[in-house]
C-alpha cells in the first residue's frame, strides 16, 4: 500500500491534481480576499452614514438661544441605548459636559477613531465618532465597531472553514482523478511490458467514454493490431518462402548432382547447365520481387511522387501489351474516353508495373479466348482503374488470401509464377493510399483500383 502511495506521489496526474487544486484555492483566497475587503468598506460606510445620520437627528433640534431642547435630546439619546453600543456627548466651549453618556475630549471634528475607558464597556473597545458645532456647544455621537467587527470575524471564520474544506476536497478529488488517471496510465504501460514479451494480442482496455487517453489508447490498439498483422505476415512469409523455395532448390540439387554424375561417366551436360541456370533465375527473380515489395512497403519511393494523369499510364500498358495478348490467343482492349485525364499523385514506374502485373495474371491464367479490358473513370474525388476479364476468376475465400506473399491457388500452381505478382500491386495500392476490390463478373473477375484524385496541375 505504501510503495502504491509513493507511486501515486510521484505521478504526473497528481502532480498535477496538486497544482490546479493550489490554483483553484489560491483563486479562492484571492476573491474571497476581494470580497472581505468589498463587505468591510461597505460597511463602514453604512456606519458612517448612520452616524451622521443620528448626528443629524440631534443636532435639528437645537433652536436658537434654545439649549435646554438639545440637552433633553442628548440626554433621551443615551438614556435609550444601556449596552453603551451608542455614546452621546455635548460639551460647552469650556469642555464641559452638558449631556450624554461619556465627555467627548480631544476628538477632531468630523469623523474619528477612538477606544473608549468606560464602566461596563470591554476594554479595547473601538468606536467610531463624528462630532460638529451645534449652535455653541460641541456634538459627538458614536457608535461601538462591536458588531461590525463581529460580523466582520463571522465572515473570515466562515472563509477559513470554507478554505479548508475546499483545500481537502480538492486534494482529495485531485487524489482520485490522479489515481483513476495513473490505473489507465498503468494499463497502458502493462499492455506495453506484455507487447515486448511477445504478446502481440494484448490491447489497451477502453473505458468507452470518448477521452483523449481512450483516443490515444485506440491508436496504439490500431498500431498494435497493425504490428501483430505485419509480425503474423512475416511468420507466414518465412514459412512460404521455405516452402515454396524449397521445390526448386530441391530441383536444382538433383540437377547438379545429374550433371556431376553425367561429368564423371563424360556424357554431355549442356541440358543439365541450362535447366540448373533456369531455377536459379527463378529463384534470384522471387527474391528480387520480395526485395522490391519490401522497399516499396518502406516508402523509399514516396520521394519520387509527382501529379500525373493516369489515363496514359493505362493507354501505355494497353498498347504494349495488346500484341502480347493476341499472340497468347487473347484479346486486350483500353477503354478511355478521349480528350480527358485523370491526375492522381504517385510514381508513374510503379503504377505501369501494378498494371503490368495485373494484366500480366489475367494473360497467364485464363484460356485462349479471354477478352481482357482495361478502363479508368472519376467517381467524386477518386480515381477508379479497373482490370476485367471472362476468365474462371477467383473463388470468394480465396480473394483475400491471394494478396499474401507467395500465396498461389491450387489452379495456378502449374504455371509460372512465383505468387507474388499481386503482392506487389496491393504493396504500390497501398503506398499511393488506394484500395483493391475483386468483384465476380459472372463469369470473369474484376479487380478495381480506388485512388484519390488530386487537382490538375494548370499547366496540364
């Protein structure tokens, strides 16, 4: 439990708990501060205005040459008030006192401060005073700062209490927002510790209510489901690579030993050398082909990008490979409506090898007779190129699957290839930001490529 507290000292949420909570109370202080300050000037001046007030009252019944009616209304005054929370004083020009409750000396005219020495008043008794003329006698009326700074005491206990209280409830919500805070954090950073174990199906778990840390949390799910997929992908490709690499190296053995034996007995062993040097392109060629969909995975190429119109890259490929098409007993056909392009942003190197693979696959695996046509259209914002065909296609389970490096259909795998021609063109779709999709023709298949589109440049 300790080792737990300290952790929770030493995090970043409560530390920052801590400083918006020392803010909040400090902002507290400062406007309660405000306010006392505020309520003491008013009320002095409420005082203020009730002594001159009755200073008023009194003094307006002084007539001239008529002391007596003063003296009565002085003495009436202090007669009233028994708790002496009210003094009255009327002196001569002799400082001489003629009525009241108290002898007034000393006190300026106007308003002034004073502490009284009276019998039944607390010592250290403050009072405010306002004293004037009246006719040829000396009026001071006072009224005790008791109340006033009673109340004035009310307020500060009741802002202390209410500092306190907040103090603790802020530290303590600070306290469970940090550790609410610090268990996700935690999560986190446990999912981390379980990924670099080797637990590529941890995740974050998700509160569900939409906060920052749930975005982040589900962007490194995303990152995480990303980085098992590309691990499981690299597992299933060393796997292919051993498996299918290892028909041809098996070839090759039995080739050269052919030869070596043929060298020995001194029979010729030209046929032996050209088959041996066939597998050992083809094998060079898979992994060229593996080294090449790497880089591009890597994004090396991205540098090369520039604005183009992709309708010629498709009248390009169409007019290469219309001859090879019919001399394989096919037929190839470009459908581009004139006069207009297409511009997207990419290599153009790489889209003529995506095209030339795809036409390539659709020359290699349909029988005499195929009609293959390549086509480019604009839906929106997006630059859509299509490649179909009336060929036997590919079975619904199996399209995704044909993605995969060196992943070949049972149909397929006796005709040349080394099953990563389309790995290539979904490694160049994905480094342009563009999408497949295999759709069934009925008979044939259709594969589409969405890419976004992008302003013609003005000088185009």
């Amino acid at each position: 439990m300790s080792e737990t507290r300290a952790n929770l000292l030493r995090s970043t949420p409560f530390r920052l708990a801590l400083t918006f909570a020392f803010l909040f109370v400090l902002a507290f202080i400062l406007s309660g501060a405000i306010v006392y300050q505020l309520m003491s000037a008013d009320l002095a001046r409420r005082l203020d205005e009730s002594i001159k007030e009755t200073f008023s009252v009194v003094a307006v019944t002084y007539a001239e040459s008529d002391r007596q009616d003063l003296i009565a209304t002085v003495n009436d005054h202090a007669q009233l008030d028994t708790d002496k929370d009210q003094l009255f004083s009327l002196t001569d020009a002799q400082g001489n006192r003629l009525a009241g409750n108290f002898t007034a000396s000393d006190l300026p005219d106007g308003f002034s401060m004073f502490e009284a020495h009276l019998p039944g008043v607390p010592p250290d008794t403050m009072y405010r005073a306002y004293s004037g003329m009246v006719g040829s006698t000396n009026l001071t009326v006072a009224f005790s700062l008791s109340e006033t700074e009673e109340l004035e005491t009310i307020v500060l206990m009741s802002f202390g209490w209410g500092t306190l209280f907040i103090t603790g409830l802020a530290i303590a919500g600070g306290a469970l927002l940090a550790s609410r805070v610090q268990r996700r954090l935690d999560a986190i950073a446990a999912t981390m510790v379980d990924v670099s174990h080797g637990r590529l199906d941890a995740r974050i778990p998700l509160i569900g209510n939409g906060d920052d840390i749930d975005a982040v949390s589900a962007q490194v799910n995303a990152a995480l489901v990303r980085l098992s997929a590309l691990v499981d992908g690299m597992r299933e490709v060393s796997a292919n690579i051993a498996h299918d690499l290892k028909t041809p190296l098996n070839r090759l053995q039995m080739i050269l030993e052919s030869a070596a034996d043929k060298t020995v007995s001194g029979e010729d062993v030209t046929d032996e050398l050209a088959d041996a040097r066939a597998e050992s392109l083809q094998i060079n060629d898979t992994f060229d082909a593996l080294l090449r969909i790497a880089q591009i995975e890597a994004g090396a190429r991205k540098a090369r990008f520039v604005d183009l119109d992709v309708g010629r890259v498709v009248e390009t490929i169409g007019d290469v490979y219309a001859d090879v098409a019919e001399d394989d007993e096919k037929s190839l056909s470009t459908k581009i409506v004139p006069d207009t392009k297409w511009f997207i942003h990419g290599d153009r190197d790489l889209l003529m090898q995506l095209l030339a693979n795809l036409v390539e696959n659709g020359l290699r695996h349909c029988p005499p007779g195929t009609a293959i046509e390549l086509s480019v259209a604009r839906q929106a914002d997006r630059v859509l190129i299509e490649v179909c065909d009336n060929g036997p296609g590919i079975p619904a389970e199996e399209r995704e699957k044909v993605f995969q490096r060196l992943y070949r259909l049972d149909s397929s795998r006796t005709t040349p290839g080394s099953g990563l021609g389309l790995s290539l063109v979904k490694a160049v779709a994905d480094l342009h930001g563009a999408t497949i999709t295999l759709e069934d023709r009925n008979p044939g298949l259709a594969v589409i490529i969405n890419f976004p589109a992008v302003r013609a440049p003005a000088a185009a």
